[in-house]
C-alpha cells in the first residue's frame, strides 16, 4: 500500500472526489473511487483528483513513466538534450515551449507555497500514446 509522504497536504486518501452537492470524499484507490460512483452515481461525482505527489513516488521528479519528462528537470536541461528529449526539431519551438513550461512550473511552486497541493507537471515525448485512464 502506498504511503503519502511527510509533507503531503493531500487529505485522508489517494483520489479526492469532490461530490455535485458540495462534500467531498477521499478514498484509497482507484476501486474505491469507481465502487462509490456506483453506489451514489456518476452525476453525483464532480471531480475525481488522484494525489499525484505521493502516488507518483521519485522516478525521476514527476515523470513516472517513460512515455514522459518532468517539467521542472527538463527546463535544467541543455536546450539540445531538452529539445531531444520531447522531440522538438526548432529552436522557435523550443523557445514558445520552455517559456509555457516555465510558467505553469513557476504557478504551481506558487500555490504549493500558499499551502496548496503540489501538482504533477510532466511534459510527453513526442509519439507517446495518451491514453484516458
């Protein structure tokens, strides 16, 4: 079973799900997650977040498989290597890209800060499969 980290701000469970009226619920697993959308409903369920800080573990930061890179390593990487490892072929492209990273990455530090949740931020490899989980 996994284990929320010491500093995990997350609440009670691994998916917090938050309900159409208002309340919200954690539970410990996906199962969980699917077993309480049957006993009250998909339309009573709002949003569905999995705590990606402690569920995704120390791969290498927040790229937990390989199909991804972890936003905050890659804007330390070298532009060449970085524009490899996403598969950009233009420097223009890299430049809008690193600027948009760099953004979300600086967002997020912010409200983690303020006592928010930390949030996963990974960029995909060119060619990777997206699949809805």
């Amino acid at each position: 079973m996994a284990a929320h980290r010491a500093d995990c701000v997350f609440g009670g469970g691994f998916f917090r799900v938050h309900l159409a009226d208002g309340g919200v619920r954690y539970c410990q697993t996906q199962r969980e997650v699917s077993q309480l959308a049957g006993m009250i409903g998909n339309g009573a369920i709002r949003v569905v977040e999995r705590d990606g800080h402690c569920l995704d573990g120390d791969r290498s930061g927040d790229a937990n498989t390989p199909d991804v890179v972890d936003a905050e390593q890659w804007l330390g990487m070298p532009m060449r290597e970085a524009m490899a490892a996403v598969g950009l072929e233009h420097e223009a492209d890299y430049a809008r890209v690193y600027r948009q990273v760099e953004a979300a990455v600086l967002r997020r530090d912010n409200r983690e800060k303020q006592g928010g949740v930390r949030a996963s931020i990974v960029l995909k490899r060119r060619g990777a499969r997206v699949e809805d989980v």
